[in-house]
C-alpha cells in the first residue's frame, strides 16, 4: 500500500486549467454576476451560484470567469479558485452538451448501476470524467442522488432518469445524441446542461410546470393510505 | 389507535399541479401562516415545542427547543437556514417533498422565521436536483406575489425574503456549520463548536438550521395544534414523519406513518422482499446509520428503539439488501462515498477514510491476509471520535456495525472474492453478464 497521494475533489487534475484563456464572459454575464451578488444580505454568499453562472456561459470554470467572481465580490483570485476546486458540480474542463451521471453509490450499485455505468460507458465509448470528441456528452459517476426508491439511478444534466435499465439507457442516449426530444421521468424536457446551470445559479426558465408531481413511488404510501381508508387523526374538537 | 399510515406532509404528492400555488391554498395551505402571525412569537414557538417535534434531519434534536435558544438580545439580524442538501446514502424524502409540494415548505418557513424573529430566510437545496429546485424557487415567486413574502405579509408589519440557493455537490455541506460557510461563499468545512449557529451562526448571527421535513411538519402543528401531533408517534418519538424505503423490496417508495412502526409493517405494505429472496441487512436511517438485521424487524422505527439496538433513527431511509448481496461490497462502497465526501479538515477522516478504502478493497478481492478484520477494526477505532465532525463517525459506523453483524463473510475475504461469494449479477433488477464487477 503505497503511493497514498491526497486525492482532491478533481482527482484527475490539482487545479483550474489556467492554459486555455478562452470566454464567453460579456458585458451581460458582469451584470448578471453582479445581480447575484446583490441578492444576498452579503454579497459573498453568491459565490456558489455565480459559478454555476460561469459555467453556463463558458461551459466550465474558466479563468476568466474566476476574475470575474473574484472582481465582483471584491476577494482574490485565489479565494475564488479555493472554492471553485472544492465542490464536484464545478468543471475544470469543459462539459458535454449533456452531462450523464450514473449512481454508484452502495445501493444502486448493487440493484444494477455498476452494470448501468459499464453500458454507458460503451455507449459513449468514454470512461466517468471524460467526454465524446464531438463534445456531446460528458459522464460522471455519482453519489447517491437522493432518489434510492428509484434505483438504479440516472441524471442527465441533473434531471432524474428513474429506474433505469441498460436498454433503457441506450435508447435514451440515442435519442439524445439524434437531438430528439427526451423527458426526464421527473422533470422537463431535456434541454443542456449549461442550460440548467443557468437555473441552479439562480435564473429560473419557467418550466417548473412540466413533469408530474411525483413519481410513483413517492406516492406508495398515500396510495396504500386511501386504499385501505387510513388518514391521520382529526384534531380535537374538530368539525370535520 | 392511531392507522397505520397518516400522510399529512405526502397527502398532496398525487394532486393535479399539487406544486403550485393554487392547488396548494384549495387545500387550506397557508392557513397556518394566518393563525400563526395573529399569535405572538414565543407563541408560535411554544406550540411546537409542546407538539414534540424533534428534527427529522438525523440527530432529533427538538425543533421549539432550537428555535428558543436564538438569543433575543442579540442586536444582530437572525437567520433561518433550511437544510436542504439531502446527500446521505439512502435518503430520499426531503427532494420529493420539495418537488411535489414546496409551499408547504415556503409555509413552514414564513412561521418558523417569524418565530425566530427573522427577516431573511434561505433554502440550501443540494445542486444535483434541477427540477426540485425550479418548483422551489417558483413557490417562493408566487408567494411573493401572492403577499405571502416581502413586506408587511398579510397586513402584518411582518417582512420576509426568502432566497433558493444551489449547492454544487458537497455531502459535507449538510453539516450545518459546513452548509453555513458553503452559504458565505466558501468551501463547505464544518465550523468548531461553540459557539453554537444559534448565537454565532450565518454570518456571525444568530441562525437556526432545520431540516426541510422539520420546517414542513410546523403548517400542520400550526393548524391541527400540539395534541394532534403528539397523539401520533411513541412516548418520546411524537408525529408523523415520513420512511423511505429502498433496496430489494417489491415496491420501494415514500411511506408517512407515526413514528414508531416497524419494517416488518412497512414491508407488509411494500409487498416484502423481492420474490424468492429474502432480508439479509438494512440502515434505518442512512448509510450513516449502523446496519441492523432481520433480529430487528420489530424493533419500533423511533429514536429510542433504534438507539436501543446500537443504530440510530438517523434520516428514516431505510435501505434493504437482500441475501443475494455482498456485505463487504456494500461496505467499500459506502467507506468510498465518505472517502470521496471527506472535506479533508482533519487527519484521522481524510487519512482514515482513505486507508479503509484500501483495506476494503483486499476483502472485495479476496487478498486481505489474516489479521485484516482486526485491522480494519483498529484503523475504525483511529478514526471514531478522533474527528472533527459527525461524517467520520457515520464512515466507521457502516464498517463496525456490518463486522459485528457479518465477521465471517469479512474473513471469507482472505481468500475468496466477495464475487466469487455472491455474485454480483444476482443482485442486481435486470440480468447482468455473471462475473461482471467494478
Ligand atoms: C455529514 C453530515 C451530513 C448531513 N447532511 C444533512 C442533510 O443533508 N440534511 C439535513 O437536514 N441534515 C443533515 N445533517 C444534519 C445537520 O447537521 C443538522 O443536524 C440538521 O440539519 C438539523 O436540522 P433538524 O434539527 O431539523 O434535523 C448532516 C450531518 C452530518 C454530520
Ligand atoms: S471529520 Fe471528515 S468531513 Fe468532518 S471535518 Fe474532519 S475531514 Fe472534514
Ligand atoms: S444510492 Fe443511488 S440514488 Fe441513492
């Protein structure tokens, strides 16, 4: 057992890739990280969401974009980078059109993701933090999605692909790569992952509406619970 | 005698549009945030904590308690912060409440901060979720333009902001001193206590952090009252809350029932086991959470039961594994998580972690060499209680408790693969090329 290297949270890389200097960084993403800024009753606390703005526009953590934050906010670069390295979310190199993540996590693992991750990784002929030549999609292996009951758990561009199975995955990849219309089984339509970075960092795109309320396991017990006429007790002196 | 299940927080998952703000009031939803603003603070304060409301975030620690330790002469703003960063393995309730029905979060937090006497309030959400947060960050549009948020609330004179924040993939950062200095902009690493967030929280000032479950259940305290609530539960367990079941079961999914019941009863509902398999091991609560066997099916699912079982009641995520799975392989894969989620502050976790990785690893293999559970027990022993937060503690715990329970499949690792032993396809929902692992 040797060779104990500390791994960071990018292990494939120590720090942002400062070489390519490329942006898209333009008057209205300043004004739009200064907005976020001044939405908190201290501007700092925007830091996380005007990264995930950065990476909506550049595609990644770019060092033009780690300038921008650390201008915006009044704190170095440096501070800046600190943060950006520390969190998964956060690309040093570009991201696909879209971003496929599998769970691997213990229980998914186990109920067929360790398969599920392997197709996908056939399918896409690339392995977890890489992405296709064409650049249309990035893989990611991930942590538990909070979505278990569904398990084996997939996320493309952070949407949920509940249940998944290898065929099912395959079909959905295909579809995706031919630029047809894909629902997320809890969610919207899939647009692209800087699209949704746009919304995490805090610019809604007003599609809340679509997809159901809830899956269907999330609504086992309510279900159970009508069936069998259990509800939980009437208050005291209640008239209903 | 309370039913056996009591959806109160899920009762409006199956609604038409149930995440808008429509639907939500045609159900009586933000009545409470009336009955409470007519009511003084201390008030609204006192009705949770006469409910017995305990946090449902994992330590249960009581919610009108938390709220009454914010110091009222602190010339400071105080802060409400939501934990909404649901990242433990197996926990799985907090994004579909949030999906399916946020008003009842936004409700539960125009009461709490108003309890607390607070103006701004923020919902940490883990960032992995778009869609959980596109339904959030409408809610709260519509409660602002619905008088709900903003100035003067319903005539009030009361104020609130709330803002949605996205995390950006961090386990750490449900900590609640790591998700305080995530929400300042820096990286998520947990805070030495004291001083404790009540008194120096978010930004120095008086904070108090609850789960999004916890934060939920306070509408229906507010509105059915304090004995409606603590007439569910057990004697010191009381309510509603809700258990997510996962794993090898027929049907997983979202059960709202007192707490108190058992898994033999959620497995009845669930349609049991898988068919032809039977339970081998499960978490009440987490990965986090000491894994427990089928001697604990009727152990009740409150705090006191599971502690008197040496596990813990944690997130109520209940992850079932039948016979078929590879304890050891479940094991490395949960040390992995915690190795990969350590925020590296301290030496025994972010060393710790990554030694158990590499000795679990010579179990899956079938390479560890007599000796290694000791070993692996001692490495756990450096790590537990020689760290600086709670993660460390949850990473041994999945390693201890699974020796305990499991010794001889540990040392069969001296010379058999854990593929070998159960192979891995068996496991798994659809068919898998037998001899297929990581
Ligand atoms: C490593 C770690 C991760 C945690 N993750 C979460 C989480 O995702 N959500 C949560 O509500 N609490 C989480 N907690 C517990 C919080 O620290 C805190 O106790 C809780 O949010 C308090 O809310 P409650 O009193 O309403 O339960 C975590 C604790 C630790 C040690
Ligand atoms: S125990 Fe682990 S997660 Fe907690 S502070 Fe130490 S290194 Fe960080
Ligand atoms: S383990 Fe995969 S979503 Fe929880």
């Amino acid at each position: 057992m040797s060779g104990h290297e500390f791994q960071s949270y990018f292990p494939e890389s120590g720090s942002v890739d400062m070489t390519d200097t490329s942006t898209n960084i333009d008057e209205t993403t300043m004004a739009e990280l200064r907005e976020l800024a001044g939405r908190y009753p201290q501007s700092r606390s925007a830091l996380l969401p005007m990264l995930h703005l950065v990476q909506s526009v550049d595609g990644r953590v770019s060092p033009a974009g780690i300038e921008a934050c650390a201008e915006v906010l009044g704190i170095t670069t440096a501070q800046v980078s600190g943060v950006a390295t520390f969190y998964t979310m956060y690309r040093r190199r570009p991201g696909g059109k879209h971003h496929v993540g599998v769970c691997t996590t213990a229980l998914c693992a186990v109920m067929g993701g360790d398969a599920l991750l392997e197709t996908v990784e056939a399918k896409l002929g690339i392995h977890p933090d890489e992405i296709t030549p064409d650049g249309t999609f990035s893989l990611e292996r991930l942590e538990c999605n909070a979505a278990c009951d569904f398990a084996p758990v997939m996320m493309v561009n952070w949407e949920f692909m509940d249940n998944m199975t290898p065929a099912k995955a395959e079909g959905l990849l295909e579809d995706l790569a031919a630029g047809r219309e894909v629902q997320a089984s809890r969610g919207a339509t899939i647009t692209s992952w800087r699209e949704a970075e746009r919304v995490l960092a805090g610019f809604p795109d007003g599609r809340a509406d679509e997809g159901p309320s809830a899956g269907e396991a999330s609504l086992l017990g309510k279900g159970i619970a009508d069936a069998e006429g259990w509800a939980a007790p009437q208050p005291e002196g209640s008239v209903l | 005698m309370t039913d056996l299940l009591t959806p109160v927080l899920s009762a409006n998952w199956g609604q038409d549009h149930s995440w808008g703000i429509d639907a939500y009031r045609a159900q009586g939803g933000y009545d409470a945030v009336a009955k409470a603003l007519a009511l003084t603070p201390d008030a609204v304060t006192g009705i949770v904590k006469d409910a017995g409301l305990r946090g449902r975030g994992g330590a249960g620690f009581p919610t009108g308690m938390k709220w009454s330790f914010v110091p009222k002469d602190n010339p400071n703003p105080k802060y409400l912060v939501v934990n909404a960063d649901e990242s433990e393995p197996g926990t799985c309730k907090d994004m579909p409440l949030l999906m399916a029905s946020p008003h009842t979060l936004v409700e539960g937090m125009i009461i709490a901060s108003y309890a607390i006497g607070c103006h701004t309030a923020f919902a940490y959400v883990r960032g992995e979720v778009l869609h959980v947060i596109r339904r959030l960050q409408q809610a709260v549009a519509q409660a602002y333009e619905a008088g709900l948020l903003g100035k003067d609330i319903q005539g009030s004179g009361y104020d609130l902001d709330i803002i949605v924040h996205a995390g950006a993939g961090a386990y750490i950062c449900g900590e609640e001193t790591a998700l305080l200095d995530s929400l300042e902009g820096r990286r998520g690493q947990p805070r030495l206590r004291p001083p404790f967030p009540a008194v120096a929280g978010l930004y120095a000032s008086p904070t108090v952090i609850n789960n999004v479950e916890s934060i939920a259940s306070v509408p229906s305290i507010i509105n059915r009252g304090a004995a409606w609530f603590s007439s569910m539960g057990t004697e010191k367990s009381k309510g509603m809350t809700i258990y997510s079941l996962s794993g090898h079961v027929k049907r997983p999914g979202q059960f709202e029932a007192p707490l108190g019941i058992t898994l033999r009863q959620l497995l009845e509902l669930s349609g049991g086991i898988r068919e032809g398999h039977e339970l081998k091991f499960w978490t009440p609560g987490g990965s986090s959470t000491p894994i427990l066997t089928p001697d604990h099916l009727d152990t009740p699912l409150d705090y006191e039961g599971m502690a008197g079982v040496g596990s813990m009641l944690g997130t109520k995520a209940l992850q079932v594994f039948d016979e078929t799975t590879s304890v050891v392989r479940t094991t490395l894969r949960w040390v992995e998580f915690y190795k990969h989620e350590s925020c590296g502050k301290c030496t025994p976790c972010r060393e710790g972690s990554w030694w158990l990785v590499q000795l679990l690893k010579k179990f899956e293999a079938g390479h560890a060499v007599d000796g290694d559970v000791d070993k692996l027990l001692d490495v756990c022993d450096d790590i537990g209680g020689k760290s600086f937060c709670a993660l460390a503690d949850g990473a041994v715990a999945c390693v201890t408790s699974a020796v305990r329970h499991f010794r001889p499949e540990f040392e069969a690792g001296y010379a058999t693969p854990a593929w070998e032993l159960f192979p891995y396809g068996r496991s798994a929902l659809f068919p898998v090329a037998e001899g297929g692992h990581a």
